[in-house]
C-alpha cells in the first residue's frame, strides 16, 4: 500500500510512526517540538490524539493501573490537561508537513469524526480500544483515508470483523504501559498478517506493530517477525509526570530505534532461498568437483580408479561420479585436473 509517495510494505524499509500522543502535556508548541524530534530521530510519520474530555469520558470513568502508577488522580482532570484544540492540530498538520513527514491522528469519539475529513491528515488511526466501536469505525472511513486499526486486547473474531470492514492497515498490540519484555507477543506479527490474509484478502492490508515496550531494539526485533510499519511513543522526558512518558522513548533513543529498526530490514534480504552474488567466490572454491587420478589421453575410457573428488567446484558435480566409468574423453586431460563437459565425447 502508499501514503502518498511513500510505498509500505516488506519490500521497503519499516513506515516508522512516531507516536506523540499526549506526551505534548497538553503545549502546542511541546507538540511542534516533538514533530521536530522525530524528523530528526528519521520517523517518516507523526501521530496525535484528538479528544474532548468531557466527550470521551464518562462520570464513570476511571485510571487505568498505568496512570494511576504515573500519578494520576483524577481521569477527567488527567484528559482536561492533556487535549489541544482543532488549531493546534491543524497547526501540528501543517509543521510534520513541511518536514516530509505524514500527519495521522486518533479520534475517540464519534462527535469528533469529521475532524478526520476537515484537516489535511494522512491517515486515520483508532485506538485499540475502539476496535469493536463500529458506529466509529464507519464515520472514520467515510473520510476516504486511509484507516490504521490497533488490536489490542482485542480477540482474533473481533479483529477480523474489524479487518474485513475496515482495515487499511492493522498493528499487532500489546494494551500495558509499559509492556514487559515477556509480554510483547511478536510472535502475533505472523498471527495478524494471516488473519488480515483471510479477512481482506483483496486490500492487502499492512501489517505492523504498536510498541509499548520501553527497549530500543524491539521494533527491529518486529521487523525481523514481519512488521512494516512500527509504532512507538515519542517523549520530550521519560521522567516527566503524565501518563504515556515512562513507556516512551526520548528523541536520542528514538533514534537508535528507527536505526535498529531500518537495519533489520537491511538484514532481512530477499524471501526465499536465494543465492546471492557475494556467496558465489565462495560456492565455486569450496565445492568439489569430480577430478582426474592420473594423466589421460584422448580417447580413454574412463574407470572409476581414474576419478576422485576435489575442490573447487569448477568441474562436474560429485553427484555425477558413479555415471562417468565407461565414458570416453573427447581430449587429453591431465592429473589432479577437474572434469568438465567438455572432456567428454558427447558432453555431459
């Protein structure tokens, strides 16, 4: 699939998304710096959320685990300093887009879904959460754009209802924040790619990973399991008091992540069994051949006293070596020297 100009797939390089989410603390100009961090870091996309508190959240909400952990109080007031308004999110579409990066956001809430069409975005992502919000899901495709669903927590009918309906591209999730080495599932990434396969087999939908693990080296660790598009929150601060900053990564780390990451792929190669050009000195010097025992002339009928097997492998195969007694040679050829076809009468 493309956003634009830019192709997604295994045959490229990772689609890396840096994940800004709330981690602006509610500054439209922390926000700016970040989409400046990640152009710097070599993300190709940035992602926000748009919210309104009082929209999203209910009185009878609560924290998660993870936020209450970040030293949240109280989710309505926690949401109330963490959204920014529509002008900043154009604001935010305009700077990503004058540093070559795409623009994609989330949107919770079904009030909030013309935003999607309104503002110039690359792309439309929904939280894993929403992945069984149907009503969501359809006003979020209308916009025409492409449409990222996250799995998390989510069970493999519930995805592929999703998929089939809606999915442009589907990322492999893990809902904890952070997630745990022995939590992170990459084994799912396969999982996922099978499931979209059979629910749209028609879209070819992009399959990738959202990383909530604090480590540097998943994503090319996800890229290896088959993601081509990686997810990963981008902080100002890990240290900072707000409820994704401790999952994330800073702008120097981030970094190191997109190297790993484009470096796996670089590592991956071509799928299949393929014997590559720099693999080639090596076949021929180290294979054998089926070569001659003693000096030979024109004529002579081959035994199989007069053959052994040596390197390199510039001669005939050794599979070959119990068809040659009884061949005639079509020219003299000395001792110690690889057969070829051409020493045969009639060749090989």
């Amino acid at each position: 699939m493309r956003f634009g100009e830019r192709s997604i797939g295994r045959d490229v390089p990772p689609y890396v998304i840096a994940e800004i989410g709330v981690n602006h603390d509610g500054s439209t100009q922390r926000a700016l710096q970040l989409v400046e961090a990640a152009k710097h870091a070599g993300a190709d996309a940035v992602k926000v959320q748009y919210f309104e508190a009082e929209r999203l959240m209910s009185r009878a909400c609560r924290l998660a685990a993870y936020q209450q952990a970040a030293g949240e109080t109280d989710p309505l007031e926690m949401l109330r300093g963490l959204q920014l308004n529509r002008e900043a999110m154009s604001e935010i579409v305009r700077y990503a887009h004058s540093l070559d990066l795409h623009a994609i956001v989330t949107i919770f809430s079904l009030e909030d879904a013309p935003l999607a069409s309104e503002i110039d975005w690359d792309a439309i992502k929904t939280a894993s959460p929403d992945i069984v919000n149907t009503p969501l899901l359809e006003a979020l495709a209308a916009a025409g754009k492409p449409l990222i669903v996250s799995t998390g927590a989510a069970n493999a009918e519930e995805i592929s209802t999703a998929l089939a309906r809606f999915g442009h591209m589907a990322l492999h999730c893990v809902s904890a924040y952070p997630t745990p080495d022995e939590c992170a599932q990459l084994a799912g990434i396969g999982a996922l790619a099978d499931l979209a396969d059979a629910a749209c087999p028609q879209r070819d939908a992009a399959i990738g990973y959202s990383d909530h693990t604090p480590s540097i080296d998943t994503g090319g660790l996800a890229v290896a399991c088959g993601a081509c598009v990686l997810e990963k929150h981008l902080t100002w601060s890990r240290t900072a008091r707000g409820p994704d900053h401790a999952a994330s990564l800073d702008p120097g780390q981030f970094a190191q992540y997109v190297q790993l990451a484009r470096r796996a792929h670089a590592m991956l190669g071509p799928r299949g069994i393929v014997i590559q050009d720099i693999e080639m000195d090596v076949r021929t010097v180290s294979r054998q051949s089926i070569t001659t025992t003693r000096d030979l002339r024109t004529g002579a009928v081959l035994t199989r006293d007069d053959l052994t097997v040596k390197r390199p492998g510039s001669g005939l195969p050794p599979a070959m070596l119990a068809a040659l007694p009884g061949r005639r040679l079509s020219r003299d050829v000395a001792a110690d020297t690889p057969l070829t076809a051409a020493d045969l009468e009639g060749g090989a």
